[in-house]
C-alpha cells in the first residue's frame, strides 16, 4: 500500500461560537482573522508535509478550495511546486499529489495543463495529477461556473489537458468552453505520455464509470464517515469495475482519512477531541448542504436516487452539532493509539480493497507540535504495517509514478478521454 | 395543489433541427396567449385558468423539463441559443394571428428578450415581476442557491397566505413528493444555466427593440427582484406601462390572483 499525507491549510482561530454565530465556513467575513496567523499556517502546514516525506510518506498532498476559511488554499499548485523544490533539493522521492486543479471549475484548462507539467518537471517526474469535477461551492459559486454545466466543462477541459500533454504539434481547440488557435505547452510533463490521473468523488457511480474505462484512479474521501458510506461506496466501485471488466486491482482506489495518532487511545482522545471536533463542526458541518449542491448539478436519476436515499452523505448533515462521540463512531475519523489505528486502516484497507491511502493528519485548530507528533507516531508505528498490505498479491501499481515504482500503463496516442455519460 | 378546472392537452413541435422538441400546455379559447413559466418550470394556477376562458393558453416547457427528456436542456448552450429556440416554436405553431405573450419572473425575461430580438413575433406584452436588468444598488437575490427554507420569503410579502402555501404544498404521497422535488430541483438547475450567476445578459441594451404594446406588473415587496427594476422597465420600453401591486412579492398571479387579474384584463381588452 502506498501512504501519502494529506493538508489542508486551515484558519485554526475561528471563535469558539463561530458554528452558532457565522453563517458558513465559505462565506466568512475576512475581519476575523489574525494576518500572523495565516502565515504561520501556511508554514505550519508545508513544514507538516516536508517532515512527512522526511519521516518515510509515500506522498505529499493539498488540493484546491477558495473563500473557504477551513482551507486557504485556492490554488494547491503553489504549495505543491514549493514541496516539489523542498523535496528534490534532500532527495526525497516521494510523489507530489495536488488532489485538485477542479476542471469542473478551470476557466483557464491549458493554465491547470501547464502548472501540472511545471510541478511534474520540478520534481523530476513525482506528479500524480488530481482532477475532481468540482464541489458547488466552488466551481459555481465562486467561479460563476452554471451548475448545469460543471460535468461537462469538466469532461472537454480534461481531453484539452489530455491533448495538450501528449500532442507532439501545435493544435488548435475549437471547445465549448474556450478557444485557442494554437496550443503547444512548455514544458510538457517529465513522465510521458502523461502522469497517473486520480478523479475525487464522493461516490456518483457515473464518476466511477468513468474512471474505471479510462484508467484512472477514483479517490474517496471518508469525512462523511467510512462506517456509514464505506460499504456502499467502496462495494459500488468494485461492483462498477466487474462490470466493465476491470479487475479488482487495489491500486486503482484511494482513501482519503482523517487519521490522529496518540501514544495510547486514552491520550488520542485526550490530545485530538478539541481538534477533530473543530474540523467538523466548524468546518465540513459549516458547509450548508445548498453549497455541496446546487440545482443542476445533479441529473435528474441522481436527484430521485439522493431525495430517496441520502446514505452517501453519511453523518454530513447534522456534521455542525456532532458531538465527538458520534463522529468517531461514525467513522468521520480514525482516532486511537498506533496499534489501534493501525488495525482498523489494515482492516478498512483489506475489507474493501484500498491500495492507497491518504491520511490527513493536521484537522482544524490542531496546533503544529501535535500535528508532527501525529505525523511522527503515523510515520514510526503505522506506515511500517500499512506498506505490507497487498505486497503479497503482486499486482502492478498503474497509478503511481513511475520513477517511484508505478508501472507505466500502454497508452494509444494521443490520448482522448472519452466523453463522460450526463448524468 | 391548486384546483384547476380544464385540464390542458399538449401540442409538440421539433424544432433545432430537429434536436429539440418543444412541449407545450395549450388550454383554452379565444385568441392566442403565450404563456412563459417562470425559471421552478410551469405550474397550472388559476391565474393561467381564468385566462384561458377567453384566450387560447399556450404555455412551452424550457427544454429539459418536459416528462421524460431531461437531457433536452444539453442541445441548448446559451442564451441566444434558446431565444432562437422559442422563436422557432412559436412559429412552427401556425398561429392565426399574432399572440400575446405573459412572461413570469424568468419567464418575464424571455418574452421581452423575443419581443426585442422579433419584434412583429407578439400582438402585446405583459411582464409579471421579469428578471433580466441588474443594479449594483439592488442586487437580485440568488433564488438557485438559496436554502429551500429562505425561498418562501424571497416568492411571497405572506408565505403563509392560503394561496403560497398551496404553492409550496408537496404531494401527500411520497413516491410523488419525491418526483415534485427532483422535478423542482432541475428545473432550476435547466433555467439556472441562463442565468447563472448573475440573471442579466445585456438585455438592457435591446429592450429599447421592444415596439408592441406592454404591460409591466410588478410586486411593491418583491424581495427576490426589488420593485426598482418596475421603473427600469418602464423607461426601456417607449409607451409601456407600469402597475405595482401594494401587499405583494414576486408572484402577483398567486399573491394577488385577482387584482393581478383585472390589470391583465383589461390591458389585452
């Protein structure tokens, strides 16, 4: 199993009322930040990721959110470049993962085609590329995008990227969504033809689809709580994947976790509650369903399966009055001494096939010493029992670089990606 | 959901090439009114039934909420797009005569954006709280990304009145409350591609086209689409008229169904 670290960048000083008083995490007036403390969770963060990638990580990753106070990252390509520097000046090999560039939200898909290929010549060929289809909020909200036409600016943006990646001539694009006479980017990714593709989702079975034929890895994320969705996700993508014929190889799925480590469970407990309560009350439970979902984003069998049944969304509806209790049994969280979060990832990862995981070891008010105490017990006491799981199958990992041993898949050139079923 | 009396029948027309069929509810007798839904898709309402018994109701659905073809809305890009769509259809209904056209709200903008784009395409006019100009000083509400639970007071000055809650009602059964949500849910979503962030497209440029004779109505206490844009309206449009309604938000056919009803009347008269 491959292990790559997750961050967010958050604001950790949100008043303690803020979930009672503020109307969202995405819409919060700026005068309440102190500037100190933005930059010191910039540094915070970065220095949690270099030390990661130090302690023996697989990867490093941020992703993409803007106007939101939970993470200050509008744009992960900046932090990653910087990590992708960080890295190959110590000689770290690990892989660089920005989870998104959102193309559902990309106005500017060549710009995202080449900042990718930048990071990917930075690093010397570490990229693995994320490409969600964009969450409402953003991608609608704060990039003016119709909902209506997320999924498919989505689909022409990534055969543009595709296409800009691969062709060895200049072309021209004549899109819906932009226009350019002549597109030859510079530079053009180390690793060709192209890096590992990874698509977000939080479990849209046309997503998935979609993944599986085109040879990309599908990434979850488990806030909404494993113990509730895991199931029903994870069996729907393996059931998806028999389907289309694809085997049943674990490296083809991610999960992203929040994950605190503590020297026992009652120290764990002790230690991460304020934080982890933070993190969900104050940020994901801060995020009014009408910003995760706005009015065509979702087709209209989509609309009847979520009003008939919600079970996808988990625990995310009442996420802002949860107490710590419920959200660790539900599973929005995996909290514990090392040897009790190691037996339920290697349980999660074995019961529903997981060959990546991404833990998310900083959530919310988490101050930087416990952060890398977190990132250091994770590191000592559980990567070593995580990078076992799966070596004994010999499966080939298509989804990882593969100057960091990834198996470079058989591409016809140039590439297409095929169009995604409207959903 | 509100009685109606007459149930309407419906008339298609494949227009777009024939990648679009248009749906439309005809009801009624008498000269021929189209009727524009405003942008939650149409809804039958006595309004509509009063209307229709001295005018032949003819009522397009937006592409892609038409029973059974939601991928409709996918053949139209844009504005302009579904401007010349609607235009197509109108004619292809081979008219006798030229019909008025009543436009709610999303609807509202639609009918001036075919008054203005053809102007010989309508007889008359009428503009029920339209959408479509912005103001920096009076910013339209985003009724698509509102919380369900603030739409009720942005629609009506009494959301609680008999009339909106008759409205806003869901069906008892749950099978069909699931589908009038879905329903209601991409329909917004279908107009929200036309007007998505901002609902102004530049139709404040072209309303100076619009020559026929228009009747502009108007909420005094729409909260979705402020009163100010009634005088707006009125001063694009050369000879137009503007009546405001006192104790009203942005549906007067439903808050106040019959005054809303007597200034219609007596405009098409």
């Amino acid at each position: 199993m491959k292990v790559t670290m997750f961050s967010q960048v958050p604001y950790r000083r949100l008043p303690h009322d803020f979930e009672k008083k503020y109307d969202s995490v995405v819409t919060t007036p700026w005068d309440l930040v102190d500037p100190e403390e933005v930059h010191a969770a910039f540094r915070d963060s970065l220095d949690e990721q270099l030390f990661a990638a130090r302690s023996g990580f697989d990867g490093v990753a941020f992703t993409e959110h803007s106007q939101s106070a939970y993470d200050m990252a509008p744009n992960p390509n900046l932090l990653c470049s910087a990590l992708a520097y960080a890295t190959d000046v110590e000689g770290l090999n690990v892989a660089i993962y920005p989870v998104g560039r959102s193309l559902g939200k990309a106005r500017e898909p060549v710009r995202v085609a080449e900042e990718y290929a930048m990071i990917d010549a930075i690093s010397g060929g570490r990229l693995i590329a994320g490409f969600p289809v964009g969450l409402a909020y953003d991608a609608n909200i704060n990039n003016g995008v119709p909902p209506i036409e997320t999924r498919a600016r989505f689909d022409e943006n990534l055969t543009l990227v595709l296409k800009a990646w691969q062709e060895r001539e200049p072309f021209a694009w004549n899109g819906k969504f932009s226009q350019h006479s002549a597109v030859n980017i510079w530079p053009r990714p180390v690793q060709q033809p192209r890096p590992p593709v990874w698509i977000t989702g939080i479990g849209n079975p046309v997503t998935m689809k979609f993944t599986l034929e085109n040879g990309y890895g599908f990434n979850y994320f488990g806030w909404f709580g494993y113990k509730l969705t895991g199931k029903r996700i994870f069996d729907r993508f393996w059931e998806i994947a028999d389907q289309v014929g694809q085997p049943r190889n674990p490296y083809r799925l991610s999960f992203l976790h929040a994950v605190c480590v503590g020297d026992t469970d009652a120290d764990a407990e002790r230690e991460y509650a304020p934080h982890i309560a933070y993190f969900f009350n104050k940020g994901l439970g801060s995020i009014p369903l009408e910003r995760l979902a706005l009015p065509g984003g979702i087709g209209l069998p989509g609309l009847h399966a979520i009003l008939r049944d919600p079970g996808d969304f988990g625990l995310y509806l009442k996420m802002r009055t949860a107490t710590f209790k419920e959200i660790v049994d539900a599973g929005c969280v995996i909290v514990g001494g090392p040897d009790t979060v190691a037996d339920l990832l290697s349980q999660v990862a074995r019961d529903f096939r997981i060959g990546h995981l991404v833990p998310m070891l900083q959530l919310g008010s988490m101050p930087r010493e416990l952060a890398l105490k977190n990132v250091r017990l994770f590191a000592e006491r559980v990567l070593p029992r995580l990078h076992r799981i799966w070596a004994d199958e010999g499966w080939d990992n298509y989804w990882w670089p593969e100057r960091l041993g990834g198996k470079r898949p058989e591409y016809q050139r140039p590439e297409e990606a095929r169009t995604l079923e409207r959903i | 959901m509100t009685q109606t009396t007459m149930t309407p029948t419906e008339r298609t027309v494949k227009v777009w090439n024939g990648r679009i069929t248009m749906h439309f509810k005809v009801i009624g007798t008498g000269t021929p009114l189209i009727y524009l839904h405003p942008a939650a898709g149409l809804a039958w309402d006595p309004f509509l039934d009063a209307l229709s018994k001295t005018h032949t109701i003819y009522s397009p659905e937006i592409p892609g909420t038409s029973s059974g073809d939601p991928q409709a809305i996918h053949e139209v890009d844009d504005l302009w797009d579904l401007v010349l769509i609607y235009e197509e259809a109108i004619r292809r209904l081979d008219l006798a005569t030229p019909p008025i056209a009543v436009g709610q709200s999303f609807g509202g903008m639609l009918a001036a954006e075919l008054a203005a784009h053809f102007p010989n395409l309508f007889a008359k006019l009428v503009l029920l709280d339209p959408i479509g100009l912005w103001r920096q000083d009076a910013p339209l509400a985003n009724w698509i990304a509102a919380p369900p639970t603030e739409l009720p007071a942005l629609l009506f000055k009494d959301p609680g009145s008999p009339a909106a809650q008759a409205m806003l009602a869901l069906p008892d059964d749950p099978d069909k409350a699931v589908a009038a949500q879905a329903a209601l849910i991409w329909a917004l979503g279908c107009t929200g591609k036309f007007v998505w962030p901002i609902p102004e497209r530049g139709l404040h440029k072209r309303l100076h086209r619009i020559s026929v004779p228009t009747l502009i109505v108007w909420g005094e206490n729409d909260r979705l689409n402020p009163v100010v844009y009634a005088q707006e309206f009125g001063q694009a449009i050369a000879g137009s008229r503007v009546e405001t309604i006192a104790n009203c938000g942005h549906i007067p056919q439903v808050e106040q169904t019959d005054i809303t009803l007597k200034l219609v009347n007596d405009f098409l008269s």
